[in-house]
C-alpha cells in the first residue's frame, strides 16, 4: 500500500533512462520505485545543450510536461514547435513525441505521466 511522504529533489538520484541521450537526465521522484506511487510517474528533468529523447509514442500514458528553465525544440505529431519557461504541454496516449535542448543553457522541465506503466 502507498504511503504519504516528503522527500527533498537531492535525496533522488538522476537516472539516465533508455532512449534519453546527451546528459538527458531525470530524478523520479514519485514512482513506484521511490515513493510507491500507483498511478503517477512525476519526474523533473535536466538536459544539457544537444541532449535529447528519441521520439517515441506511448499507448496509453498521457504526459505532462512543463517547462521550469531553458528552451528546447518540442516535436509532436512530426511538427516541432520551440518551447521555454513556462509553457505546458499536454501529449495523449498514440502521439509520437520528442524534446531535444537547442538551446544555450540547461533545459529543465517536469514530466507527469499518468499511468505508471504503458500497458500491452
């Protein structure tokens, strides 16, 4: 059973997951692994300049992310469209994505991803 909990961001270690390359890196920091969640993935994300995730389309996750620091190019559905500090997108499940950092400095955002697993 899942548990309330508060956790500092340094308590989690960053990971670089499969398919993220370049310094693209992320601390889960609710999931199953780290908090026992059961529903969400809620990572925050650093990628340095040229870092990137290869694109890829989930079958039934939706995501969230949004955009803390830095400016990335954002492709959804093969349009690529700039995004920076505070925009929010929203991807539904069947929609290939991807974020590359184009830009000068870090590019720092948050992801949600509803459910925790992709399905079959």
């Amino acid at each position: 059973m899942s548990k309330p909990s508060i956790r500092n961001i340094v308590e989690t270690p960053w990971k670089q997951y499969p398919g993220h390359f370049g310094g693209a890196l992320s601390k889960p920091l609710v999931h199953p692994e780290t908090a026992g969640s059961k529903l969400v993935d809620y990572r925050i994300s650093t990628y340095q300049p040229m870092a990137y995730v290869e694109t890829h389309t989930h079958k039934v996750q939706e995501q969230i992310y949004h955009v803390l620091d830095g400016e990335g190019a954002m492709e959804i559905d093969g349009k690529t469209t700039i995004v920076r500090r505070h925009d929010v997108v929203f991807i539904p499940p069947g929609v290939p994505h991807s974020i590359r950092n184009e830009g000068l400095g870090d590019l720092t955002f948050i992801v949600v991803t509803t459910p925790v697993e992709d399905g079959q």
